[in-house]
C-alpha cells in the first residue's frame, strides 16, 4: 500500500485536503463515477454524514469499505 499523499477537494465552495493513499482515492473515484456524481459532492455528502469524532481522510476509508463491504 502506498503513503497518503494530500489530495485536494472542494467542499460547498470551499477548498480542504484530505491525505488518501492511492488505492483508496482511486476506489473513491471509481465509486463516484459508478454513481455518476462529481468526487467534490460525494466527498462533502460523506464530510456533512460525518460525526465530528473522525477526521474526513477517515472518513472516506471507511466510505470506500463499506461500499466494497456491500457487494
């Protein structure tokens, strides 16, 4: 697995960071295009989901699991 490297995303107009290792920013990717949703709206739908207990890295990953968990 590689080392999280900062990826930079758009929340309701708002620039943020996120550090993601490759694998799960592509598994994120993926699941936004099979959703056919722009990665921006999905990342600030899982940021407003989120408690304030995780970080939005988090999560992401556990986004990613859960979808992949599902199938």
């Amino acid at each position: 697995m590689s080392r999280p490297l900062k990826r930079s995303l758009t929340l309701h107009g708002h620039r943020t960071s996120v550090s993601l290792e490759d694998e799960f920013w592509q598994a994120f990717r993926d699941i936004a295009a099979q959703q056919n949703t722009p990665i921006n709206v999905l990342a600030a739908q899982i940021d407003d989901a989120r408690g304030t207990d995780s970080g939005l890295a988090s999560a992401i990953r556990l986004f990613v699991l859960a979808h992949y968990k599902s199938l």
